[in-house]
C-alpha cells in the first residue's frame, strides 16, 4: 500500500491520525538529516533538529493548506528550525568562538582521504557564505526543484536560479582561486 501520498497522510494527520506521520517521517528523516548535517556538520544537533521539525509538522498540521507539495511545506518547517538553532547557538556563544569552531571542523576533515576533486569542490563550498551553501545544498545536492525551493524561501523562481548562477560563477572562482595555490 505504497500509493499512500505526502498529501493524503497529511489529510489523515489533520483528521487526527497522527500515527500517519510515522509513515512521513520514515520517509523524510534521512533528506533531512542530511539537509541539517550539510549546514551545521553535526550529528546530534542534526538528529534534534529532524525531530523538532516533526514535531513543528505535528503542531502546525493545521497551516497545511495543500496548495504547495508537502516536502517544501515541510523543508520551510525545517529551514526555520535551523534558523532558529542558529541563532540559539549565536546567542549562547559569542561569534568569534563560532569561527574558531568551524576553523576546528576543517581540521578534522581529512582530505587525504577522498579523492583531490572532492576536496577541492569541499574547500571552496566552505568559501561561500551559509545561505549560499544552502541555496546549492537544497537545487544541487538534494536535487529539489526550483519551484519548490523558490516556495521554502518565498522567492520566485526566476530570482532563485539568477542566485543559483551567481552562486555557481562564485564557487567556480573559489575553486579557479585554490587550484592557484
């Protein structure tokens, strides 16, 4: 019974039959994941993050209109979440300490041990500012649909792919910048 949709258990899960979000989740926790772990590099915030954003799913049922698909419903749900943990993580550590933190997350990166491309293509996406990286993770990387990505952020989809261009003729210098080095 695989014809049950992202809408249709959204519709049961309106009614009350909560239980339907089980099915969205196991269906949706690894996107997610990985969605959370491309912008923050860490596993447990990640995992708290994925069930926040079911929680929020489960709390704001309600504001499900149906007009939209449910995976940019559910994508804006989580990119507010993340929203909100990063600025919880500004407020609790000074900006400085934040930098010295992701300076730390580089060094346990161990390029030797993908090929030179890889990490070539993963230095020059750290180049880029989060909302850039963002941008690439959701189009590029999780493969979403302009339409769909343009509807997360409430941006049309004509401005998003000018950004996704702008953003690529970026990360394209980043990489032309490192391979001089």
């Amino acid at each position: 019974m695989n014809a049950l949709t992202d809408e249709l258990l959204m519709s049961q899960i309106q009614s009350g039959y909560l239980v339907a979000c089980g099915t969205l989740y196991e269906r949706y926790k690894k996107v997610l994941f990985a969605y959370f772990f491309n912008n923050c590099h860490n596993q447990e915030v990640s995992e708290d993050l994925v069930q926040t954003t079911f929680e929020k799913v489960i709390k704001y049922r309600k504001n499900y209109t149906g007009k939209g698909s449910f995976k940019s419903w559910m994508f804006a749900i989580a990119r507010n979440a993340y929203i909100d943990e990063y600025k919880k993580k500004i407020n609790r550590d000074s900006l400085k300490s934040d930098m010295t933190e992701s300076v730390d997350l580089d060094k346990s990166y161990d390029p030797g041990s993908v090929h030179e491309d890889k990490e070539l293509l993963w230095k020059s996406l750290q180049m880029l500012s989060a909302e850039k990286r963002e941008l690439l993770v959701l189009t590029k990387i999780k493969g979403l649909k302009y339409k769909e990505v343009g509807e997360i952020l409430q941006l049309s989809e004509s401005n998003l792919k000018t950004r996704i261009y702008r953003i690529m003729k970026e990360l394209k210098g980043h990489i032309n910048y490192l391979m001089l080095e």
